[in-house]
C-alpha cells in the first residue's frame, strides 16, 4: 500500500501520543483512527447552507462506521477526497431530514421512504435553482445509495447496532437515481460549412 504524507504525519502523530502512554498502536489501528476523525472533522452542513449543522447521532456512527471500513482500501495520493465527497452527500441527507422532520430525523425507526422521496425532491430543487450542478446532483444521489447500502452490508441494522430499527424502504432505489447529464457537445450536428467541406474532399 502506497504511504502518504498525510498518512506518515498522522501515523506519527498517532504513535508518538501512544508511546506517551506506553502503548503499542498498530498500523491497523492509525487507519482506523484516520477514518474515524475524517468524519468527526467533516463540515456537517449543507452546501446550499451557510450555517454548521450537526448530523444524527445514528447517521454520524454509521458514517464513521463505513470509512473506518472503507480507508484502507484507498489507493492514490489523496485516498480521502472520495470519502470526504460521500461525506458530503451524506451531509445533504441530514441536512434534509433537519429541514422535513420535527423531530429532525433523529430516530431512526421513524424514518421511511416518504423521507428518501423528500430527499430526491429537495436534490431536484436544488439543481433546479442553480445551487448544485447536474452533476453533483447524480453523484451525490448515487452516493447516499452506496453508502446507506454498505451500512447495511455491515450489520449495522442489527439488534444493538446504530441502525437498528431503521426501516427497509429507507434507501435509495436504481430507479430513484436521476439520469446522467447530456454532454451539451453531444448530438449537435456540424455547422453546414463544415459538412460541405468534408464532403467535399
């Protein structure tokens, strides 16, 4: 696995707070501890917001719980920017069940798929109103599919886990994701000019 120099500098950090206390840390466990801060560190806001929120307690464990999981697998020089984009989307999905829910989306045996179609409304009308891109709208989307799929992949709706209690029809269907954007290049015919050239040699 490829070193990073953020990863060598928390590495460091790690082990030389470890060796304060006389206690060995292992490579394992600095990844995990990596992992663990990358979402405790997360901006938990909506983009389209300028104030901080704070996620759900349950959203923020499963979040934590899926990079933990999730970092070592990383390859390249900056293995956490992916994360930290799928981070985001999750924050727009706190950020939605803040806005739709009394209670705030804070227990999760409340929430079902009414929640997740106010979710993809709330995405259109941001994209409609300029404040998210085409694009980041498909990704984010597909994002808070992937990761509220690998929580679940985990075990965390189990009896005692974070998740527990969290309703089926909570997730993000294929259909529910919005179609890639068109390549405003693509399908546009060849000025007449051009086409009289070509065809002419």
């Amino acid at each position: 696995m490829t070193r990073t120099p953020a990863a060598d500098a928390d590495a460091v950090i790690i082990s030389e707070a470890a060796a304060n206390y006389d206690v060995h840390i292992s490579q394992a466990q600095i990844e995990r501890w990596r992992g663990r801060t990358i979402c405790l560190t997360a901006q938990w806001a909506d983009p389209a917001r300028t104030t901080r929120t704070s996620p759900q307690p349950w959203l923020r464990e499963a979040t934590q719980a899926w990079a933990v999981d999730d970092l070592p697998r990383r390859r390249g020089l900056n293995p956490t920017g992916t994360m930290q984009r799928r981070i985001n989307a999750i924050a727009r999905l706190s950020e939605s069940l803040r806005t739709n829910r009394s209670d705030d989306g804070v227990p999760p045996r409340l929430l079902g798929r009414d929640d997740i179609i106010f979710f993809l409304t709330r995405m259109r009308f941001l994209q409609e109103k300029g404040e998210i891109s085409p694009s980041r709208h498909v990704e984010d989307t597909r994002a808070v599919r992937r990761l509220l799929a690998r929580m679940r992949t985990l075990e965390l709706a189990q009896a005692g886990q974070v998740l527990h209690g969290l309703q089926d029809d909570f997730c993000l269907r294929e259909e529910d994701i919005p179609d890639d954007p068109e390549d405003s290049e693509a399908g546009r015919d060849l000025p007449v000019e051009v086409m009289r050239q070509l065809c002419e040699h």
